[in-house]
C-alpha cells in the first residue's frame, strides 16, 4: 500500500487588528512543521531579515520571536493549507488546497501590504485564490528567504534590500 504524502499546514495565521503587512509562505518545511514554528529551519533567512529590519535582535524563544513581529505590525500566514509533498521543496507539492484569505482580510481590513515569500507562494495564492481577493491593497512577489537555492539566487544583502519595502508600512 502506497503511503500517503498528504501533508497539513498546522500553523495558524500570526495576525491581529494592528497587522499592517502580511508575510505569506507557500507550506512550511518538515523542520518547521515539527518545531510548530514559522520558518523554523535555522538556516532560512526569514529571521535574520526580519531583525535587520526592524532594528532588533531576533531572541531565541519563538513565542517572543511572534510578539516582535506583532509588536512591529508584522503577521504571518502560509497560502496552502494542505498538500501532498515528499521532504521540504516547494517544487514538490502537488494538489493544493489554498488556505482561506477571503475570510482574513474581512477579519484584519488593516493589513495594507501582502508580500509573498518565494514564487511558489505567489503562483499558488494567484492560482487558487487570486489577487482581487487582495481588494486595493499592495502585495509583491519577494525573494525566497529560504536556505534551498532556487533559480533566482540572491545573497542575503540582495535579499535584505528587496525586503525592505515593507519598512514603510511598518509601525
């Protein structure tokens, strides 16, 4: 018999009323997923980013990690809620099924910037749920802070500048 691949996104949204820019991922990794942490593969630059950013040290404990995102008007979301994937590459899944945006962004109207981690969580988000979901507000498509090189190699430095568009937003 045949195992399954289906793999379920178990981490909820990191949003509240004073999000001003949501970060969307495509489908956390096996490490994230086992950790139950956003971008939990110490070697992803989604941290390191976010630190540089917003002027702080990024602390050890996750729990804190999620109050400065939230502290600095940051939220979190992944666009797929399941799919069926062997190891951590997003060029792995297959069938997925899109989380619920439509719902989110009645709950939260002050998200004002969506950006997109990485190709894959931009196509699937276009494919499955589409940008007029986005309703005026600004989103890009972001260079993958992900540890795995993908086609459009960037250094951290080349990552860090395109990531700084969301400063603007920030409170």
């Amino acid at each position: 018999m045949a195992m399954s691949n289906e793999v379920k996104n178990v981490l909820p949204p990191v949003v509240d009323a004073s999000t001003k820019v949501l970060i969307v991922g495509s489908m956390p990794g096996k490490l994230s997923l086992e950790k139950q942490q956003y971008y939990g593969n110490p070697r992803n630059h989604f941290w390191a980013i976010i630190g540089q950013i917003v002027n702080r040290t990024i602390p050890e404990d996750y729990k804190m990690r999620i109050e400065l995102l939230k502290e600095n008007g940051i939220g979190l979301w992944d666009t797929i809620e399941s799919c069926e994937r062997k190891g951590s590459l997003d060029a792995a899944i297959r069938n997925e099924k899109p989380n619920d945006f439509k719902t989110l962004f009645k709950q939260y109207p002050n998200i004002e910037l969506v950006l997109f981690n990485g190709g894959k969580a931009f196509e699937v988000f276009k494919k499955h749920i589409g940008v007029e979901v986005l309703d005026g507000r600004a989103y890009q498509k972001m260079p993958s802070t992900s540890p795995i090189p993908g086609k459009n190699i960037k250094s951290f430095d080349e990552k860090l500048a395109d990531w700084r568009v969301m400063q603007s937003y920030l409170t």
